[in-house]
C-alpha cells in the first residue's frame, strides 16, 4: 500500500500559519448527516505570499474544519509555491502530493522542486501544501505516540498485539473533533478551495502514491474543475477505499495485493541480480534458491522480521539492490524447511498516516478474521503474505470516523483524460493497480516505465517525464500501451 513516499519527511515546515484549537463537539454520525459532496459555499481563502526557502513563496489559507459548517470553525493549511520561471508563457499552477499519506508538501516541494523538467517550471507555479492534520497544517496531536512500544507478534499473542497496535489511536483521541475530518475527501475540498484561491479556472494536479488517491478524489468530486492529472504510482480507487463485493474482510493491502507486487519484484531482484554475474554481490549459484535457505534458517529464530524489513525497504528504489546483494551475501543459508512464521515483519505507520488512512479505508475488525486471513496469505505469499494482512492492524478500534469520506463513484465525466503513470514493478503500488484505476475512471491512460521501485521518482525516465510535460501542457495523452524505459537498471 501506500507509505510517506520518501524515507526521510520533513516534519516541520517553515512557513506553517498559526493553528486553530480542535474544535470539541462531535462530528455528525454517518446515520444522520447529509451528504456534503462539494465545498458547501466555503470561502474561498486569500492568500498572502511571502518569500521562504530561497525562491519560494509561502503563504497559509484557511479553510473550514468542517465542510458542513463551511462558516464554523476554520484551520490553517501551509501552502508553498514557486513561481513560473516565464511568465509571458504561464499556463496557471500544477498543484502536487507527494504521498503517504503523511507527507508534508511543503517540504517536499522544496526538496524535488528542482528534479523538474524546465519547460514544466517556466509553464506553472508549482504549488503545493501540507494536507490537513499534516506537518504546518494543524497536525494531530498524539501525545506520546512516538515513544509507543512494539506491538509484539500478531501470531503469537493476538490479543496482545491488537491491543498494542490500537496505542496510537488511543494517544490520537487528543486531537479532538480534527480526527473525524481528515479524509481524503475533505483533503480534495481543500484542493478545490485552493484552486480557486489562486485563480485557476481549472485544476493541474500531479499526484505520487497516496496522491494518486487524492487526484482520484478530486476527479469525481469536482470533475469539471479538471484539466489535466497526472496519477504516478496509482492506487486502486475502490481497493482502498471499500473493495470490491467480496473484499470486506479483507485489510487495505491484501485488497491491493500488495504481497503479490512485492514477490513479483524480488523475483526481479533474483533474475537482474544472477544476469549481472560479479556486479551483483548475491550472484553466485541460484539467488532465489539462497534466499529460499535465508529465510528458512531465519524462520527457525525470530528473525524474519529483520530479515523483510530490509528486503521491503530495498524493494522502494532499485538504487538500494546493491546494497542489498551485499547484506544477503553475508547472510547464513540453509536450504532445510522453513518453520511457520510466527514473528513476521508487520510495518508500523505514523500517526498523521493513521489519521487518514484509517478513516479513509474499510478494514476488518475482528481479530478472527485478520486469523484466518493470515493462514490464507502465509500459504499464498510465504515471504509478504502476513506482512499485508497486518499492515492496517493499526486502525482497529480508531477512534474516529469522516461521515464525508468518498467511496465513489469513480467515473464522472470529465473533459480531459487522465495520466496514469506507473512502473512495471512496484512494490507498493502494483501496476494492476493503476490499471484498475484507469478503468475505474473510465478516462484513465496508463503509461508503463520498465523499471523498478515506487513511483516515477525512484524510478527516473527522461521518456516517462517528456510525455509528463506533454500532457501537462498540451494535453496530449501518450497512446494506449504506451511504454517507457528507464534512465539506469540496477547493477549497471
């Protein structure tokens, strides 16, 4: 699934605007509150940009808390943009996410801003903030939740484990009424507030991983307030917000198949890495077959879970196999049979990832179910399978619901199509994924990089990036089957 997409996030940003206290009462139950599908006649939020990092421009916007009560209570967003370099030639602002869903925009913004091609910088403002309850942007407050204890295992001592995985949710409910209006919607409504506060007549948006979602948010509910979207990394829209008929009780990644995508890359690793011969470090012999021994003798311990956790966060950017290559090739193997995992690498997330994720998506709740689950994906996928289905475990018993979540539908019309951009291999955003969502647009145009890794920026692609400005720009739309090369390949 999706997670902040850089390893390091910037978790201050400068030009945050002073924070609105949480608002104490309850946000309306889903029984009984109406429908809010727009931005309700919210102001639109004036923004006051002053000089920050350099050639940016900060300014903060306020926007209501509540898109039900667009007069009551506000908060502050931190916005950041960097002015097109010619003016004369300006199409408007490319508002931009950079994931998570926890990243800051801010920070972010001023970190890739300059990985942009230059006729993309001369053309827009690029433009982009911290999403709500995010960074500069009236963050949750959780006190405590980052000094939070392992959960332990979820084999081992289930009950133990969810209830541990439940702490950050119980530091979260400090945050007050903020918690119950984090959902991606009310980000999009955000979105559209912004877009006009700026004077667009119509939205550019460029969306990374969690992002994509965002754009795909936006899309329907403002869909003719679209020009052009570029979806980068793409999540399955109805995966992640609800699944499909069937998919109930199954968490957010196993939906996604988030275990399959990560198989079929390490797969990838074993066949570059054997093609490469001495320039790859775990060349020698059959890689899958060593690795096959690796985690069998890991399994025999409690060591899996160190095991995967490196592996998972070489899988992220093929720049990191190398490394990789030499960590496995230090590594004991024992080609015996693997014991049953009872201690697997289960990845731990943020509180501002939670806030959003958790009310954004359906997850079960039941222990048993997450039990039954695990024998089904240990079987299916014996290195990832149990790491997907406790992913989300985090979000059991969240202590706060958005009654204005979307859950679709995908496909309203809209003028332009949308770019939806991904690589071959993904390991947190499989290509079927994008191509799911393509559909599920019904305008969608998926462009494939041939490479490794998640999402475009660890993956860089000079053919990728020029149809990018072309869309941007033109919107001109690469043909259906369209693929695209990377820039380097691993062990080169």
């Amino acid at each position: 699934m999706k997670r902040v997409l850089l390893a390091a996030v910037l978790l201050v940003a400068a030009c945050s605007a002073p924070q609105a206290a949480p608002v104490p009462a309850p946000s309306p139950s889903p029984q009984t509150a109406p429908p809010a599908l727009g931005t309700n006649g919210a102001a639109v939020p004036a923004l006051r940009w002053t000089p920050c990092h350099g050639p940016f421009q900060c300014a903060g916007a306020a926007v209501p808390l509540s898109y039900r009560e667009p007069k009551g209570a506000s908060i502050t967003l931190s916005v950041i943009r960097l002015p097109a370099s010619d003016p004369g030639r300006r199409l408007g602002s490319l508002f931009f996410n950079f994931g998570g869903p926890g990243a800051d925009g801010v920070g972010e913004l001023t970190r890739f801003a300059a990985r942009y091609p230059d006729e993309l910088r001369a053309r827009f403002d690029l433009v982009s903030f911290d999403p709500r309850g995010i960074g500069g942007s009236s963050p949750v407050s959780c006190p405590g939740a980052d000094h939070l204890p392992p959960a332990g295992s979820p084999l081992r001592q289930p009950d133990a484990f969810f209830a541990a995985s439940a702490a950050t949710g119980r530091a979260c409910a400090a945050s007050g009424a903020l918690l119950s209006h984090l959902s991606t919607a009310n980000v999009a409504r955000d979105l559209e507030l912004l877009r006009q506060a700026v004077g667009d007549p119509a939205l550019n948006f460029y969306g990374y991983s969690y992002g994509t979602y965002l754009g795909g948010t936006y899309a329907n509910l403002f869909p003719d307030k679209v020009r052009a979207m570029t979806l980068d990394g793409t999540l399955d829209l109805v995966a992640n917000a609800t699944g499909k008929p069937g998919q109930e009780q199954q968490p957010v990644d196993v939906r996604a198949d988030v275990a399959g995508a990560q198989q079929r890359e390490l797969d990838e690793f074993f066949a570059v890495c054997a093609a490469a011969g001495p320039r790859c470090a775990f060349s020698a012999g059959d890689p899958k077959q060593r690795f096959a021994g690796i985690f069998a003798r890991a399994s025999r311990g409690q060591g899996v879970g160190s095991l995967m956790r490196t592996v998972d966060t070489a899988l992220y950017q093929s720049g990191r196999w190398k490394r990789l290559a030499q960590t496995l090739s230090a590594m004991p193997s024992d080609p015996g049979p693997a014991a049953p995992v009872l201690d697997p690498y289960v990845p731990t997330h943020s509180a501002g990832f939670l806030a959003v994720q958790c009310v954004d998506s359906d997850n079960p709740s039941s222990v048993a179910d997450y039990t039954a689950l695990a024998a089904r994906e240990s079987a299916r996928q014996p290195y990832f399978g149990l790491g997907s289905v406790f992913s989300m475990a985090q979000c059991v018993g969240w202590p706060a619901h958005d009654a204005d979540r979307y859950t679709g539908p995908w496909n309203r019309a809209r003028k332009n199509p949308v770019l939806v951009l991904n690589n071959r291999f993904d390991p947190a955003t499989p290509l079927h994924n994008a191509e799911a969502t393509a559909a599920e647009l019904g305008d969608g145009r998926v462009l494939v990089v041939e490479g490794y890794g998640h999402t475009s920026l660890d993956a860089p692609s000079a053919c990728a990036s020029a149809a990018v400005v072309r869309y941007l720009t033109e919107l001109s739309a690469p043909a259906a089957g369209t693929t695209c090369a990377p820039d380097a390949v691993p062990f080169s």
